[in-house]
C-alpha cells in the first residue's frame, strides 16, 4: 500500500494542493438568492448576448476560469491543465470552452459530482508531480439543462414536491502545487493557506430509485458511502470537520443522507450544509432546492471557501454528488446509480 | 518544473506502470474483419441476449473489464480505480458498468480519445502513488451511436464517402503499480514486461470543420498537433518509434494527418498505423474505415499489444482522437473541435 492511499479509497496528499483562487458566475435567479453577494458575476439573463442557451453556458465556464485567472493576475498559459465537466450531452460546455482557453484539457464527467471531481483528480496530479496549476470547473445552465433532461420550456410544464432547479451556474478554483506556494514570488492567491489534503474517490451506488424528480433521493446514499468511507479508512470523526458539505442533494435528499447516516452510527447533526438548500430562498419556489453541476462549484467556489478565508470554518470535506443517468437509460426502465467524489479541504 | 513533467503538456513516469492484461470484446462484423482472430470474445449479434442496444453495450464494456481480471485471476476487489467513458448520452455505458463492477470509478469523456485520456490518467495516478492498479476502459456500439448521433437505423439512410463505421466494441488494459510489478508474486501479467513510459495530454484543436461525416478530417489536425508537442518536448524524433498509432482517423484523416506531419518537417513515412484503418476489410464497405471509442481501444487492447508482446515492435506512441460535438452543437452551426491524447509504450 503507497503512503498516499490511506485506504482502497481515500488518498492523503503527501504536499498538500494549496487553492489560490476561485471564480464563479451565476444566472440571474442565482443572483437574487440568499449568496448573491458572494459570486463575481451575475447575469441579467439567462442569455449573456449569446444566440443560445447553450453558448450561453459554454461562455459561463470560460469567463469562470478567467475570472479566477485575472484575481491572482495569472497569465492562461500558466495553466498545466483544464479539468471540468457539465451536463450537456457530449460535455459540449467544456469541450468548447477549453477550446477558447486553449490549454491540455481532461474532459471529466460525473454528473453533479464533477466539481469534487475534478478538485480530486486535479490535487492528485499535482501532488503526483504532473502539473503545477490546474483549473476544475463544472457548470449547468437551468435552460439548456430543462430542454435536454425534461420538457421544452415552452411547455411550461409543472414539478412534483421533490423535484430541484438546476442552477445557472459556472465555478471555477485554481490549485497548485504545494511546494510552488512556499514560494511567495509564485504564488499569488486570494486565499491566505486553504488546501486540500485529500479525498475519497466515489464509487457508484443504486438503490434502485427510478423517479428523475427524486435526484436528492437518488444521491443520498451515494453521499452516505463516501463520507463513511472516508470516515472508517481515515480513522476520522465527523468531530473532526466543522461542516460535511454536499452539493445538491436538496432538503429531500439531506434529510434523507443524516437518516442514513444516523443508521450506520455517524450523527451529522447541525454540522451539514447542502449547497442546494442554502442557493434559493424558500419564497423563490424552487421546491427542495438548487441541483446542476453549477450549484456546488459556484456554492464552494464563490461562498464557503470565502468563509473558510473569513475564519467561520477551518476544516471541511466537500462532497458532490451526481446522478448518472440519461433520459434514454430511464425510458429504458434503468434505475437511477449515483456517484460521490470528496475532498477535504482545511485553512491553515 | 517537476522532473515528471518533461514540457508544458508531455510527462514521463519516474517508475512506468505496466500493462498486465486486456480484455477485448467486439461485434459479429468486427469480428468478420482481419482481426477478428485477435479479439477475445466476437458478439453473434448485437444485442448479447439484452433488451436493447445501450444494455449490451453496457454489458460489454463490464465484461471487457471482467475478461481481463480474469485472464490474470485477479479479484475485481484488487482493482483501485476503475477508469473509462463511452459516447452515450451521460457516460451511461461506463457508469452502469461501473455500478456492476462496484469499485472507485472516474467517468472521463474524450469522445473517441477516450481509451488513451485512460491509460494516460491512470498512469498517472499509479506513477503518482494514488492507486496500485487500475482499469481503462472505452466502448462505442454502432447501433448506440447511430441513433444517438445521426438517424434512426431503420431509416437505412446513406452515407458519405468520408463516414466512417461506428466500430461495436470495448476494450478494457489494466495497468499496475511498475514497483509493484518487480515482485513476481503481484505481478501475474499476460504480457513479459510492456510499460507505459510517458504522454502528453491533449489540446482541443478546431480547424473549422462543421461536417459530421468528416470526423477523420476534424481530427486529424488534433493528432498532429500532440504528435508534434511530444516530439518538441521530449526531444524525441519519429526513429525513436516503431509505429505511431492513431485511433479512429480512417483513410481520409490518415492521409490528412501524414500531410499535416509532413508541413512541419515530420515524415511519418510507413510508420503510420490507424487503428480504425486494420479493422474492417475493404469489401466490408465501411467507407474510410473504423471509429468510436470502442474501436481504438479494442485495436489497441486486442491486437497492437499482442503484436508488441511477440516482438514484432518496441515501442510505439499511442495516441486517440476525439472528435468533440454533439448534434446540438452542429445545429446550432459550431464547427467540430478535436482532442488526441498520447501515451508511450515501451516492451522492455
């Protein structure tokens, strides 16, 4: 067994990743909930001058990682790698964004899961040697999202109890190496020392749900393996993190995550956030919350890494969850399976 | 600059991890071509005894991983992390197979780059200490693809002479830990002793193509481009190989990618081998030949590694393209971009 595996699914980083910036674009409904204050831009509508939704979005991501480029004044060439993922069929938001970026690109796909992803897959190439600034990015766009999972817009089609809203979102963070960030010369950044030290990569779970309106139901267990996972082979206790964050399992689904675990001994208690529950407030009608890829990479990028900053939390690990199906598996009967990616990232 | 990274986007692996096995599983008409004999197990149909297309793919992309653990008798428990992607809608194929398989699972999407974005993740996470060992997995289905990307089959519809044929297939390599593999005891291998020794991560390139019947043309320029970066980076020239291997480019991308070489100074001469282009025999009329996921991955994992373990070559540079649209993109008028990730393998 390497040092750095410390267990078959949880790595520990040997030079801890440091995260020096962040960049996050929301839509315009975003915007109006309880974090608006904290994302860089928001849209005026769900367009942004483009002649679709989907350009749109594809736009969002590129602006995300140049917005998290320009804070800390650094050149795009700089960048190793572009990690990131959407939801769009054939990842088209990344794949022609990294186009416009013009940088080595590892296209990733995990659904809402892509954000934790992406942060894991890019601190473990860096720890591994291979790179020494990579960007993760995940996004989702409500329209583009709505007309390719469900119904035309048009339709105005109406949502059952546990249905979410799929953020317009686009969350970018750097990381680098974190030797390079002893250097002071290199290693401009917006946060003071946040790092992450490591991360449990997720393992797809199914419980046979099969209702595309219950994602939060979907993704809960999924949340449960992993954070018990890390738990058990980390040796660690949920005293040891001042919040469990997840990424879009809603109210349904975090109620339904605390149940399970609480059934396998672990007590969450009032340490869960759920980025989903905290983008929309309750008048904005968005039933058990915000989902999409975009929901967890603009919540972590834009709101909790600046109150880790602020001091209000020094230890976390952030969990997003993604529910891998296609409107083709679920017409074909498939249930839907579930995947959740951690990493655990502290102030220093 | 790391001593693992030998340029901006080419790294070499301080101890190469080793291929230890393949599991390779096509359709009836692949296995009617001139590899068939090569392959491990050739479908009668292509349904498999499943319900539909994508539940045989999914299927095949399992047991390609299974037929590979097993060759080797290892337990699927010993696998660390299970890699791979697919062209369906939301990755369906990998992440239901991943769901079967039950281990840690990285859903990637290159499109049909997707087999060498694997093995190059992957050896990078082996040679970087995170894993000991892991699969990389591609699959593609015609039957899949074609309804998915352009018509119904029933419609019978007619192609251009620049189409290439979706190849059904997928074909998985597992790959471990190069100190793991001097211990003979860990180390059951069908192969004596292949490693992967480097890569270089692809950049998306977009010549302004916008016809889907031309993906060899899209692609094309893509491979030359990585190609090209490899050699500046590492300092190595074309003698250094026995073949350059392309994925998925057929006749027409073949030819434009030798010429693209040839405008920068680089003469591949008959050092050229297009997985898509050995796949099919001419009276099987595929057009310009081979291409899916599936196809360099099963091409690669079934014949070329079997060709090096006899002797017959050293090393080579494998390197799939991926062709980065979905028909979104297209109607919305975007041009196609492209991505070619590389890796080198070495028998030692």
């Amino acid at each position: 067994m390497n040092t750095k595996c410390i267990g078959k699914r949880t790595v520990r980083f040997q030079t801890p990743p440091r995260i020096l910036s962040t960049g996050t674009i929301v839509g315009d409904v975003e915007g109006e909930g309880p974090l608006g204050s904290y994302f860089d831009i928001i849209l005026k509508d769900d367009m942004w001058g483009e002649k679709s939704y989907e350009k749109c979005e594809c736009k969002m991501f590129e602006q995300s990682v140049r917005t998290a480029l320009e804070k800390i004044g650094m050149d795009t060439e700089k960048l190793d790698i572009v990690l990131g993922g959407d939801l769009l069929n054939q990842l088209i938001t990344a794949n022609f964004a990294a186009r416009q970026l013009g940088r080595p690109f590892l296209g990733l796909y995990g659904a809402c899961s892509t954000m934790a992803e992406g942060l894991l897959v890019g601190s473990m190439l860096i720890d591994g040697g291979f790179a020494n600034y990579v960007s993760a990015t995940a996004s989702s766009h409500f329209s583009t999202a709505e007309r390719q999972f469900r119904m035309p817009l048009e339709l105005g089609g109406q949502t059952p109890p546990t249905s979410q809203r799929t953020v317009t979102g686009a969350g970018t963070v750097i990381i680098c190496d974190g030797q390079n960030a002893a250097d002071k010369n290199n290693s401009l950044s917006i946060f003071e020392n946040i790092v992450v030290v490591g991360g449990t990569i997720g393992k797809v779970i199914d419980y046979g749900i099969t209702d595309a309106n219950n994602m939060g139901g979907v993704m809960a267990p999924a949340a449960a393996d992993t954070l018990l996972t890390y738990l058990e082979e980390s040796g660690e206790t949920i005293e040891d993190f001042d919040y469990i964050i997840t990424g879009d399992l809603g109210s349904f689904g975090a109620k339904m995550f605390k149940e399970l675990c609480h059934d396998s001994g672990v007590e969450l208690g009032d340490k869960h956030i759920d980025c989903g529950n905290i983008m929309f407030l309750p008048q904005q009608n968005t039933k058990c919350g915000g989902s999409g890829c975009g929901c967890a990479a603009t919540v972590f990028g834009g709101y909790l890494l600046k109150r880790m900053e602020a001091g209000d939390f020094k230890r976390v690990l952030f969990m997003a969850t993604g529910a891998l199906m296609s409107p083709v598996s679920s017409m074909q009967g498939e249930s839907i399976p579930a995947i959740a990616h951690a990493v655990v990232v502290e102030r220093r």
